[in-house]
C-alpha cells in the first residue's frame, strides 16, 4: 500500500488547493457569458454576445494566429538547438561544460524584461526591425532550457549500454540517432514541446520589449485590459482554455501510445 | 621500437583517431547551441555591459568607461530598495506556493489510486497555465475588489457591512495572486520528486511500526526537499521578475524591478543605468543558479 496518512485529510486539503486553482477561471468562464458591459456582479443573464463579438474582432484574431505562429517557431528553435545541446550534455566531458550548463539556464531565472533589454539593444544595433519573428528569437533563447533539461534528464535515466550496443553492432551515428536515442527520448520531447508552446503563447516579459506592429495574444490583452475592460477578454481566454484542454489531451494520449509500444 | 611496442601501436593510432571522431561528433551537437547562445546571449549581454558603462546625455547616449550606472543602483534611492523588494514578493510567493502545492503534489502521488484518475488531475493541474495569465490576474480583481465577489458573499453572510478594501491593491493581492500563477509550477515540481519515492520504503517503515505522520515527516519530507527547493527558484524567479500583478492588482507602491526598468528605457529614457541593472540581475541570476545546483545536489536521495 503506497498511500498513507489520514486519506479524508489529504483529499480535502487536495480539493480545496484545485479549487483555489479554479477560482479564477471558473469567475472567467462565467463572466464570459454574462449579459453586462462590465466584468463582476451581478450577473445580468446569459449571452453569447461576447463570443461574437469576438469573431467578429480582426484584431484580436489575427493576434491569436500571431501567437500560434510564433509559438511554432520557438518550438521550432527550441528543438533545433536544444536537442542537440542536451546530447552534449549527456554524452561527452569538455571544458567549459558547467559554465555552458550555467548560461543554458540563466533565462530561466532572469526576468524577461532583463533578456528583453538584451536583446533589443543586440537587435536596435544590427537594425534589425522589430516583428513577430524578433520576438520567436527572444522566446526561443529564453524556453530553450525547458527543452534542454527535459531531454538532458531523459536521455540521463536511458544510459548509455542501448546506443553501445547499437554501435557495437554497426549502426552508423544517423541510425543510432534515428533508431536508438529519438525513440528513447520522444516522449519527453514531446512534453517539452508542449510546455515551450504553452509558455510562449502566454509570455509577456520577454515579448512585450521585442514587439513591432504586429501583437501577440497577450500583447492584445495587455493593451485592453489597461483601457476598457470589456467581457471579450473572458470570452478569449475561455475559448483558449478549451482549444487547450482538446490538444493537452490529444497530445498525452498519443504520448502514451508511444510509451505503451515502447514497453511493449 | 620493440615487438610489444610494436604490436601496440596500431590500437594506439586507432584510439588516437577515435578520440578525434569523438571530438568531432562533439563539435557536431555542440556547435549549433553554443552559436545560439553566443548570437543571442553572450553579445547581447557584452553590449549591456558596453552600455551600462556610458551615460545619457540629452537623450543620446556617450559611451564611456564609467561604473557611475553601476554606483547608482547600490546608492540612489529606490533602485536597490526594490531589487531587495522584489525579491522579498519573490520569497514569499515561492513560499507561499510549495505551501499550497504540497498537499496537492501529495494526494497525486500518494493517493491517487487509478492511471486514469492520476492523469485527470494532472491535467486538472495544467490545464489553468493556459487560460492567460492576463485574464487570470484580472479576474482575482474581479473576486477581491470591492464590489468583487467576496466582498459581496462577506456582506451577505454578514460579515462586515462595508466592503473591505484591505484584498486589493497592496502587496497582499499582488503576493496572492503571482502565488495563484506560480503554483501549478511547484505542483509539478513537487510531484515529479515524490513519485520517486519507492513504495517499498514506506511499507518497511510501517512494518518497523511507523504511524503516517512519523513516515511523512522521517520519509517523505526529507525526500521532497530537492523538488521544493526546484519549484521555489522557479517560482521565486518567475515572481521576482513580474511586472504584470503590480500594475493590474498592485497599490502605488507596489512597483517592482522590472517595472522600473521599463519606466528607465521608455520613460527616463537611461538606457545606461537600466543596464546595470540587468547586469546586476544578471549577477543575482548565476548565483542562484549555482546556489541552486549544490543545494539540489545536497539534498537528494538515492535509491
């Protein structure tokens, strides 16, 4: 028996965190259908006028697609360079290596703002004209570590003895690669993924100094929610919510598919 | 050169040349990443450095070789005092959230008896990272303010007869709600360090005639200090660095660093001096990182 404890105990002190954790959506979601100007009580009656309001808003639209799109490409960056900065790590001593681990993961703990000031200053000096993708390369240096760390982790807990012994019996680096070490670590790439896009799709910090005319999501909100407040924004994050869920949940199943063939 | 040496020197050579392949497929997986972080981070950061060594003289900036930027922040009024501010908000949000998240982390790891109900509430977790942190805050303001939703319910039970103004904007809100934000990172962090806990060792410790509380505080505390202790530098950095909760739920004196740093390069318009700051920070961040490591490294249990 793995459980201990009072059980009533523990599962109430559980539920009542969750529901702490819902307070605040569940206020959004309901306010999101609520037939009055403002956001709080009373509540005024039921009403989808929000939600087309919404798709009925191009700004607010396009900054959704806006925030998709560079979410794909930090995903894009993070695995490129994060992969292989995990294999590194994983597999071979050089010197430097600590240091190298220590930057890797300082955006973690900067604020965004700091990473921010960087980089425009990198960007004002070479011109480079702020867009969405100066802010996929802002994102992208700062999430990169989730990446790294995730896979770095994994591919620590497979060893090294399946890919010697691929090797042992003449796989090529490519096909050890392909056949040994990407099966091994998909799932957890797989969840790094997922967590860099979700991270990004949110991030204010680092975005909100690298930003040019086109607005992210948040960006969109922040500009909103500092003037007129108007349901809308519950509306949006409510139909986020929800797309979420509907993809969090496709997501791990086919994951776990993966985990279940490889036990198999 | 002997027979033995003889015999020898063709595994030598082909040591000699397998320590070159590994180098080379070193550089391979090495290169690409340590570019990015050359291109993305090192230089920037030598141009805030660059930077914070000049001044601003009627909005242009005179390159110098000055630490004047970086004697400000220790001795001009307020920029040390909200650093320590900030970090203090940070402190007490990373303890307040491993506080809420524990029991949470326990019962997933612990009590939860089926796979599928585990993943339910795993992803009951999660799931409020995606609603935008924007709207999240902004609905606290809605719950805490005084025509808010507590406010009302207090005076409908009879509570109080005036709505209390104490729940929003002052440090208390902007705690509490970077507390709501951060927790499901504490959560996960939490979690991820008990489910290594063999089952195994908590059957011996009840067959050696532990009752549940003596196992959670012998056993299991003990073991959850290093997923703590992850979760709160997240958190306590994700805090330290907010600039969204001081404007949405915060007092007017509820600013913090990052605040100030935005007000320094759009307002001030003193690019030197915020980027002292953020070598400052810079300072502060590898510090925690290598505090973080030897702290996680003292910590852990191996099974």
């Amino acid at each position: 028996m793995r459980a201990f404890g009072n059980r009533t105990l523990v599962t109430a002190l559980a539920m009542s965190v969750l529901a702490f954790l819902y307070a605040p959506i569940l206020v959004m979601m309901v306010f999101s259908f609520n037939d009055s100007q403002y956001t709080g009580l009373p509540f005024n009656g039921f009403t989808l006028r929000w939600y087309g309001e919404l798709f009925s808003d191009n700004q607010m639209l396009m900054s959704i697609w806006n925030s998709i799109f560079v979410g794909i490409g930090v995903v894009a960056i993070s695995v490129l360079f994060g992969l292989p900065a995990a294999i590194a790590l994983d597999r071979y001593e050089f010197p430097g290596k600590g240091l190298f681990r220590r930057i890797v993961m300082l955006p973690i703990v900067l604020p965004g703002i700091i990473t921010g000031v960087a980089l425009l200053s990198f960007y004002l000096t070479i011109h480079l004209r702020l867009s969405l993708y100066t802010i996929m390369l802002g994102q992208g240096t700062a999430l990169m570590c989730i990446t790294i760390t995730e896979v770095f982790a994994r591919l620590q807990q497979l060893g090294k003895s399946q890919a010697e012994a691929a090797a042992n019996l003449g796989a090529n680096d490519w096909e050890i690669f392909r056949q040994v070490t990407l099966p091994g670590i998909r799932s957890a790439l797989f969840g790094a993924m997922l967590i860099a896009f979700s991270i990004s799709f949110d991030e204010i910090a680092v975005t909100f100094l690298l930003t040019g005319r086109e607005n992210t999501l948040p960006m969109t909100l922040w500009s909103l929610l500092r003037r007129e407040v108007t349901p809308e924004v519950n509306a949006v994050a409510t139909l986020v919510v929800f797309l979420s869920i509907i993809l969090i949940v496709a997501g791990m199943y086919s994951s776990r598919g993966h985990a279940n063939e490889r036990e198999a | 050169m002997t027979t033995i040496e003889r015999a020898v020197e063709p595994a030598r050579t082909s040591i000699r040349s397998a320590r070159a392949i590994e180098r080379r497929r070193l550089l391979l997986w090495l290169l690409p990443p340590m570019a990015w972080f050359t291109v993305f981070m090192l230089i920037p950061y030598a141009m805030l450095l660059y930077t914070s060594l000049g001044h601003v003289d009627d909005m242009r900036f005179i390159p110098g070789l000055s630490l004047d930027n970086f004697v400000r922040v220790f001795t001009v009024d307020p920029y040390l005092g909200v650093i320590i501010k900030s970090a203090r908000i940070g402190l007490m949000t990373a303890v307040l959230s491993s506080v809420v998240a524990y029991p949470l982390a326990f019962y997933l790891a612990f009590h939860v008896r089926t796979q599928r109900l585990k993943f339910l509430i795993y992803l009951l977790v999660i799931v409020p990272w995606w609603a935008s942190y924007l709207v999240k805050a902004y609905a606290w303001k809605t719950i805490l303010g005084s025509g808010g939703i507590l406010n009302v319910g207090l005076q409908e039970l009879g509570f109080v007869h005036e709505p209390v103004r104490l729940f929003l904007y002052n440090e208390f809100s902007v705690v509490m709600t970077l507390t709501y934000i951060f927790t499901p990172f504490a959560v996960l962090s939490i979690y991820a360090q008990l489910e290594r806990v063999p089952t195994s060792l908590i059957e011996a410790a009840r067959n050696l005639g532990a009752d549940g509380w003596m196992i959670f505080r012998r056993i299991i505390l003990p073991i959850s200090v290093p997923g703590i202790v992850a979760g709160a530098i997240i958190t306590f950095s994700l805090a330290f660095g907010d600039f969204v909760a001081p404007v949405l739920v915060g007092g007017p004196d509820s600013v913090m660093i990052s605040n100030v740093v935005i007000n320094l390069l759009g307002v001030a318009f003193d690019w030197p001096l915020a980027a002292a700051i953020g070598l400052v920070i810079i300072t502060l961040g590898l510090l925690l990182i290598s505090a973080s490591g030897w702290l996680e490294e003292k910590t852990q249990t191996r099974f």
